[in-house]
C-alpha cells in the first residue's frame, strides 16, 4: 500500500472529497487529508455529496497538516494540494521526500447560492475530483 496525502486549507471540502473517493476506489492507495489551517469541521454538503455516491466517510474530519509531520505519522509516497491557497503556502517538509502535485478544484464552500444549487456545485466539484483521481489512478498501475 502507498500513502497519499490531500491538502487543503481549511479541509472541509475538496481535500475530503479526494480522500474518500480514493479510500473507496482504489485497493492500492490509502488517502488521508488535512489542512494548513482547518476549519474544524467537515461541510455537510461534502458528507451529503459522499453519501449520495455510495461512499461512506463517516471517518471524515477536518484536522491540520501538523498531525502528518510528527515521528508516528505515516509516511507519505505523494502530497496533493487540491487549492491554490495551500500550493502557494509553505508546507512542512515532509518524511522521505514524497512526489508533490497540484490539481486545483474550485472550493464549493464558498459557493453562494440556493441550497439546491450549493448541492449541484458540489456535486459538480466532485466530478471534476473523481475524473482528476481516476486519471492518476490509472496511470500509477
């Protein structure tokens, strides 16, 4: 198994979206997610979005980078950042090394908007992160 780990800034979102996506697809990665600076909580609309597509993240929860910098954390083969605020921040060195990569999504939390089409923006940004991790996935067989 190889670890992977999606950034984001206040990962309540996007990050959470990838992890669980990925956690739930693939038999060779295990995805975790964390934030620069979190918001402490995961945005029910992510949860709701996950749920309506099968996928269980009741695991889920919105925490820093911090917890995946320290001795007992695991060590990661890749680092995802998933916006642009936390490509362009200093990340902590990380152990080993890993590959780094940058696919920027839209953050559907700050959609504004009816609750109807909040629920639609989010889907759609899942979409966009399922097509973004089916690529990667296929091409590190």
């Amino acid at each position: 198994m190889k670890n992977i780990l999606i950034l984001c800034t206040g990962n309540s979102c996007r990050s959470i979206l990838a992890q669980a996506y990925i956690n739930h697809k693939s038999e060779e990665w295990i995805a975790y997610s964390a934030g620069s600076q979190p918001t402490g909580k995961v945005h029910p609309l992510a949860l709701e979005t996950l749920e309506s597509a099968g996928i269980d993240a009741g695991y889920a929860r919105s925490k820093s980078w911090d917890e995946f910098t320290g001795p007992n954390a695991p060590i990661m083969d890749i680092i995802v950042t998933v916006c642009n605020d936390a490509a362009g921040e200093s990340c902590p060195v990380w152990p080993g090394h890993p590959t780094t990569y940058h696919w920027p999504f839209p953050d559907p939390a700050k959609f504004s908007g009816s609750e109807e089409d909040a629920r639609a923006y989010f889907r759609e940004v899942f979409h966009m992160i399922k097509n973004r991790i089916d690529d990667f996935l296929t091409s590190e067989r």
